[in-house]
C-alpha cells in the first residue's frame, strides 16, 4: 500500500493492518453509502444437443426464448409433482 495513503474505512496504512479491521468489523456497518446492486443468478444446465435443438425450435414457434419456454416446462412440471404427491 502507498505509504502516503490510509484505507478509507479503516485507516489503516497497511495490508495487514487492513486484514485485522476486517477481522473484527462487519462490512454492513460501514455499507451506508454502498449502493443497492441487483443481480441475477444463472446456472447451466448441460443437455444433448438433439434435444436443445427441439427445444429452440419450439420456442421459436412460440415466439418465446428458450430460457423462457424452459423455465415454463419446469414450472408445470414441478407443479405436476406436487399435485401427485399432494
């Protein structure tokens, strides 16, 4: 770290001096100023490609994406499952 510099939550003036805040402080102590960020979390899926190829083509016949045509599969499938064991 810059000698001249302090880390602006901590002032601390070096790495290790930094570490030891952090590990006795909680971030959301200091988040006031931080701005809300919104995310998204995907995950893949692997599935053989004869079958995506199916799948693209009726989502287009649809006129949906695919991710959308999947995630409604999915749904009314697991919506089956619960009905089943219900």
């Amino acid at each position: 770290m810059d000698e001249n510099k302090l880390s602006s939550i901590s002032k601390a003036d070096t790495d290790d001096k930094i570490g030891e805040f952090w590990d006795n402080h909680d971030f959301t102590d200091f988040d006031t100023a931080a701005p809300d960020v919104k995310f998204e979390v995907t995950c893949a899926v692997p599935i053989e490609v004869e079958l995506f190829s199916e799948i693209e083509k009726q989502a287009h016949k649809r006129g949906v994406k695919v991710e959308t045509l999947v995630n409604l599969w999915l749904q009314q499938k697991l919506a089956e499952q619960e009905q089943q064991v219900a």
